[in-house]
C-alpha cells in the first residue's frame, strides 16, 4: 500500500512538472535573483527566496514584512511575494496544471469524504450497524488517510497558485479553521472512546462520546466541502471594494484611499 502511494505521488510529481515549467522570462518581484532562477526547479527557487531571507528567523521575517502592522498585514506581505515568484506564477498561469492539480483535490475528495462519511455514520449507529466498528475502521482508515494526504497536498498547490488572494479568501479561513476543529475532534476521538472500542465495537448504537464524535465530524467535513467550493467565488474579495468592514477586519484586507 505505501510503494503504491508513494509511486503515484512520483508520478504525480513529475506529470506536474512537466505541465508547469516557470514561464520564461516570468514576472520577477523583489527577490531580483528570480530571471536567474525562472528556469530551474521549485525547489532552488524555494531555496533561493529561504537563502534571501537566511539570516533572519521566520518571526522576525514577518515582522519585518509588516513593520508595525502585525502579522496579519507581514502575512499579507509574505503571501504577496510567494504569488510573485515564478513558480506560483506559472502554476497560476499554467494551461494545463492548476485545472490538473484541481481535478485531483475533487477526485480525492471522493475517496476522502466518501469513507470519511460512511465511518461517521457507522459511528452515529445509522449505517453498518452489523458490522464492527473497530473491523470498519481496520479497513477504511488507511485509503481515508492516504484520500487526506493527497487532499492537503494538492490543497498546499492550489494555495501556492493563488497565495495572496487564498489568504485573504474569508471562505478559505473559514475553511482552514474548521479543519483544525475536525484535526482535533479526530485526535480526541482516538485517543479517548476508541481506546475501548474492543468493548463497543460490536454495539449497533455506539456510546455516546463516539456518536458525538461522528456527529461533529460529519458537520464539520461538510462544512469544510462547502467552504472549500466558495473560496472559488470573489464575492468578498480584497480588491471589490467597498466591502463591509468586519470583512476587511477579518481577511487583513486594507482598501486604499480610493476605495479598492
Ligand atoms: C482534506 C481536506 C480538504 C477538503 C475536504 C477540501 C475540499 C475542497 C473542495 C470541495 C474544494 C472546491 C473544489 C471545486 O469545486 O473547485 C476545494 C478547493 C480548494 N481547496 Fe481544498 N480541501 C481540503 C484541504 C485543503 C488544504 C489543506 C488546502 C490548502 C492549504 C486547500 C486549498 C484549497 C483551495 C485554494 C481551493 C480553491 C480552488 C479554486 O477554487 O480554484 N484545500 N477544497
């Protein structure tokens, strides 16, 4: 099973270099190494923007970025020049590789969501109930986490494309912190009522903490799928100004002077 994913994750990696070579001559910022750069792969571009920067800690990078802003605005600065290099540039400009890298998050959200759903309802005692929830989870586990690695992977690609403007997406925030939620709602389900599931495992309706359990994580996964399809829209976005001000407050978006 892991030889398997790790050589479809080779795969994927090199299909998605050949789709994505760093538009030559890419639009260089502030890093003034890029021309230089705009050739060679995502790594020695990540090196060259890290060696920039070597000499001063990522804290302090960020406080720089923002002076006295605080963080939100140093991420604001941060995210700014990442959409600048001339990586995330040729993924977002790219003919074929952000739909390609897209496909992929939808297709394995398939994988993800689906077995993450079916488990979820097991838990609740609404589905399954005949079969053992610890038998169930010996099975489904495995391809839900490796569904969830390939998620945050293409997830992380997207991001890359379009930093700035993910950043400042509220959908995309809303996004992130419910998946927080469903990280830790995962880490206390396991490392509490699973502890004992041997004495429940074959109980048609679980106890309580584990239908609860189910029950969050249900709501919270569909909340990170609806989420995750209006980061698409621009709604609310930093350069459609006038926008309401707790929205401006919420994604560091400073409209200037003449309202954009
Ligand atoms: C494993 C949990 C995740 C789930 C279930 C999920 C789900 C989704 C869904 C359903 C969409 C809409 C796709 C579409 O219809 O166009 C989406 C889009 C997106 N996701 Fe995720 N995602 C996950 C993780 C991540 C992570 C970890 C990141 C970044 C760090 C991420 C970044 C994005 C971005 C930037 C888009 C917008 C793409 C676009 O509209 O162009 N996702 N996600």
């Amino acid at each position: 099973m892991r030889s398997r994913l790790l050589i479809s994750l080779a795969v994927l990696m090199l299909v998605f270099c050949y789709f994505v070579k760093a538009p030559s001559g890419a639009s260089v910022n502030s890093l003034g190494s890029q021309t230089r750069l705009a050739s060679e792969s995502p790594s020695s571009e990540w090196i060259a923007f890290l060696a920039s920067r070597k000499t001063v800690p990522l804290g302090t990078m960020l406080l720089e970025e923002g002076g006295n802003q605080g963080i939100g605005q140093s991420l604001v600065g941060f995210f700014g020049r990442m959409g600048d290099s001339p990586w995330s540039t040729g993924l977002h400009e790219s003919r074929y590789a952000y739909d390609f890298i897209e496909s992929i998050h939808v297709w394995t959200l398939c994988l993800f969501f689906g077995l993450a759903v079916m488990f979820d309802l097991r838990l609740l005692g609404w589905a399954m109930r005949d079969v053992p929830v610890a038998e169930l989870a010996g099975r489904l586990l495995p391809w839900t986490i490796a569904g969830f690695v390939i998620m945050v992977i293409s997830g992380s690609l997207l991001f890359y494309a379009i930093p700035l403007r993910s950043f400042q997406s509220i959908f995309f925030r809303v996004k992130m912190i419910m998946l927080l939620l469903a990280g830790l709602n995962v880490l206390i389900f396991h490392s509490g009522v699973y502890q004992q599931v041997e004495t429940w495992s074959l109980d048609a309706k679980p106890p309580r903490a584990a239908r609860v359990a189910g029950a969050l994580s249900l709501v919270l996964w569909i909340g990170i799928v609806l989420s995750g399809r209006m980061i698409a829209y621009n709604w609310f976005d930093c350069d459609r100004q006038p926008q309401p001000a707790i929205i401006n407050f919420l994604t560091n978006c400073v409209p200037n002077g003449s309202g954009n």
